[in-house]
C-alpha cells in the first residue's frame, strides 16, 4: 500500500534513525515536491544523504497543483499532501491537526507518526516507548494523555521506564 507523508512525520522518522520503518511498512512511499523542500529546509546536507540512502522515497509532483487552494490555512506542504493523496487515492501520514480534519472530512485514509509506530507488532520496533523518549530528547513535544495511550496500545503501559 502506497503511503504519502507530510514533513512532520519524516523529520521523525529521519531524527530517530528509522526511516527504513516506513519502507518496510509500506509499499511506496511518496512526498509532494514542498513536502520535500520544507525537509531539506533545515540540516539540508545531512538530510539530502538521508533521501539518497532512502532511494525508495519518491518525490511526486501534483498533476493539477492547483488542487492546493483548495486547502485554506494549510502551510503549502499540507496542501500538497492532501492534493496528492486526493488524486492518488493513498493513505496519508499526517502529524497537524488542521491537515489531519481536513483529510477526514475528506474521507482519506489516514494515519500519524504514532499509528506508523504500533506497527512494533510486526517486529520492526522493539519498544515504542524508547521511540517516545527518544522523540522527547529530540525535542518533540507530545501530551501525557496521548503517551499513555499509545503506550496502552502497544502492550508497553506497564512497562517500567527503562
């Protein structure tokens, strides 16, 4: 199954050193052309070597980018996500709430940094929780609540830290 992701979720994947979870998950992994700017944006060497090692993720232009205005209050790489998606027909990897209600409303398939994390049950991740504090080191911020569900849902709730 194909899989679009927005910048969010890369950079995450990126930060962590488990790009590859995503190509052992997915089919194909896809990212519009302003997803991919918005990641070279910052560290662009090292995330440059991240891509070409990373052969398998593809940068697909939109075939009508006009489709993006469509998407008022998106930032541009949101925008082109959902364009994409919506003319591929593929599931979206998403983090932002606002991209996120848009591709409900919409009907797309759709998922997050943290749903691409219980895949731990196929044995691509020994522990979802060292990802979160990984993540946490790495300065993303992520409420109490929703760590504690994820860890419920990834049999790690009574797990003692470390």
């Amino acid at each position: 199954m194909p899989v679009i992701l927005n910048n969010t979720p890369l950079v995450i994947f990126w930060t962590i050193g488990c790009l590859d979870i995503l190509h052992h998950l997915f089919e194909r992994v896809l990212i519009p052309p302003k997803v991919h700017a918005e990641f070279l944006a910052i560290e662009r060497e090292s995330r440059e070597d991240a891509l070409r090692t990373a052969g398998w993720i593809e940068v697909v232009p939109l075939r009508d980018p006009r489709r993006v205005l469509a998407y008022t209050g998106l930032d541009d790489g949101e925008a082109e996500v959902l364009a994409l998606a919506e003319e591929l027909s593929v599931t979206i990897v998403m983090d932002e709430r606002k991209g996120r209600r848009y591709a409900q409303r919409m009907g797309l398939p759709l998922t997050g940094s943290l749903g691409v994390l219980l895949a731990k049950e196929r044995g691509l991740l020994k522990s979802v929780r060292a990802v979160l504090d990984q993540l946490a080191e790495a300065g993303f911020y992520l409420e109490e609540k929703l760590r504690s569900e994820v860890l419920r849902l990834a049999g790690e709730a009574d797990w003692e830290t470390r």
